[in-house]
C-alpha cells in the first residue's frame, strides 16, 4: 500500500462523527464526554438532536466535515459508508484536505473492500487523507460503558495519530497491522460469536425439550470450561428467549460471510464459519433477521419443528 503522509498542522484533533444508532449515538457520545470537539451526522434527525444537546456540532450534510481531521463512519456496511461518503470525496478533489486526515471506518466490512476503500480515499485526496479500519466489540453496552475492543488496521504511524480518539471510547485498542486487518479480526471475533451463541442456542432448546431448566443448566456451564463471556451475556436472554435487537441477528449472516471470504483468499478451511453462516443465512429466511443475535435460538426450534424455509442455509447476502 502506498505510505501516506501523517504530519498535521490542528492541535486538538477535530472529530467527525456519521452513523448515530445503536452503537455509534453512544460512542459519539463518550467523544464529547472526553473533550473532543465532535460533529455528528445521522439519517435522522432525532439522533442528530439528542447529540446536540451533549455538546456536538450537527452537520447538515457529511461533505461539511471535510476540514475536520478525524472522520469516523458507524454504519451497517461499506455500502452505506462509501454512499454516505461520496460527497465527502467530491468535496476533497475540489479542494484537498489536510494531510493526515484520517477516515476511520469502525463498521463491520470486508478487509478485502475496505482496503480497496483506502485506495479511492487515497487518490481522492492526493495521498492527503488515510482509511483506517477499526471495528469494535463489546455490544451496545460496551459503547455506553467505553469499554469497547477495538481492532486496528493501518499504518503505525497512522494509527499513533488516531489513537487517542479511539482510546475514549475503548478499553482495549491494538493495531493488528496493515489496512484490512481490523476487519479481519472482527471477522475472527464474529466467527467465535456467531457460533457460541447458536451452540448455547442449541444447548438451549435440546435441554429444554428433555425437560431440564435452561437457566439453571446455564449455570453450571458458566463456572467450567464452557463459561464464557458469550455465556455471561447472552445466555440470560437466551435461556428466557427474549430476542429484544441490541443488533439485528441479520448482521452476523453478513460477518461470516466476510469470514468464508477471508478464508477463501488464504486457502484456510472455516468448517465452523461454514456452518453458521448457513444457519444465519436460515435465520435471515425465516424472518427473524430484525430480532437480536439471540433468535437465533427460535431459528433452532422453529428446524427441530420442520419449519424450514424454502432455501434452507443460503439466505440473502
């Protein structure tokens, strides 16, 4: 990849904030509580508003952050974020920004597309502004808490210059190596996620279906080799079925796919990855994508009752 240039002349950093749901309006939220001079811009207004009132600056559109030095997008995928940054770039090849800008992608993507975002940011601006990919973990209740993981590929001395924007709102911030690599380790984090959540699942429903207390097996699993933190958190809410979205279950479909995609570029075997993203896939067919990760439990009951979907494990990309 080629080398970007990292000096900038603005002390303290500006920061750009788009995509203020679940996740980002609460991480957003712990910039300002930093200190940081933050603008946020959303779809809808009420989110904008509720961070107005915490101090932000409301951006009308997202090309009116081109002078900020530090852009970060919260949005569903790449999709959303290269749309939503269009004007962004059309803006810099008008008049470039400073060098060292940084354009911090903390969404759920394919290392292979980011990487190739990185190129078109980096011929937009000349070689002025730099994509680092920095995906996070920990839920909605890690964004309230700032106690995310957050995974970094870039540059180290890219990631030097937005660390300390990522440290407000993460306990545990590592660079993993070049551009890419943060989505790849979220894709790893989603391959161990995905499947724990669908074996409690199935522990679940085979338990419960042999006349035994789900709660109180979930219990006796946490305090041996099974206890995990995907037991802690999620396995209440399984074992109660209470499917209430913190994040659409549809976005784990998504994050296994980039997962069999890694995977196919190395020549490695994702046996597990395989499996789940079929079961996700039939999740998403059942209708239950909009529910949170935890249906997928009811995706589980709903084969062992032989209501399956017409494409049974492929599901929509």
């Amino acid at each position: 990849m080629v080398q970007t240039t990292t000096s900038r002349q603005k002390d303290p950093l500006t920061v750009g904030f788009v995509g203020l749901g679940h996740m980002g309006a609460p991480m957003a939220a712990n910039l300002l509580r930093a200190g940081w001079p933050v603008t946020v811009w959303n779809r809808s207004a009420p989110a904008v508003q509720n961070l107005a009132g915490q101090g932000a600056q409301a951006a009308a559109g997202v090309a009116d952050m081109r002078s900020l030095n530090v852009i970060i997008f919260m949005l569903p995928d790449l999709g959303h974020i290269k749309d939503s940054a269009a004007p962004l770039l059309d803006a810099w090849r008008q008049s470039p920004p400073e060098p060292g800008t940084a354009v911090v992608v903390m969404s759920s993507v394919s290392p292979q597309a980011v990487q190739a975002f990185g190129g078109e940011v980096h011929v937009a601006t000349g070689g002025r502004a730099f994509v680092i990919d920095a995906p996070v973990s920990g839920g909605t209740v890690g964004a309230a808490s700032g106690t995310l993981a957050i995974m970094a590929g870039a540059e180290p001395g890219e990631f030097e210059l937005v660390r300390p924007v990522l440290d407000s709102m993460g306990t545990t911030v590592r660079l993993l190596g070049p551009l890419g690599s943060g989505s790849l380790a979220k894709a790893c984090n989603q391959l161990l996620v995905g499947t724990t959540t669908a074996a409690l699942a199935e522990a679940a429903e085979l338990a419960e279906s042999s006349g035994m207390d789900v709660a109180a097996l979930f219990e006796v699993l946490a305090g041996g080799l099974a206890g995990s933190a995907v037991l802690r958190l999620a396995g209440p809410r399984i074992a109660a079925k209470d499917y209430t979205p913190t994040g659409p279950a549809k976005f784990m479909h998504k994050d296994l796919g980039f997962v069999l995609e890694s995977a196919a570029a190395v020549g490695s075997a994702v046996p597990m990855a395989t499996a789940g993203h079929a079961l996700y896939g039939t999740l998403k067919d059942q209708g239950l994508g909009e529910q949170d990760l935890t249906v997928v439990r009811e995706s589980i009951a709903r084969l062992g009752r032989g209501q399956q979907p017409g494409a049974v494990g492929h599901g929509t990309p």
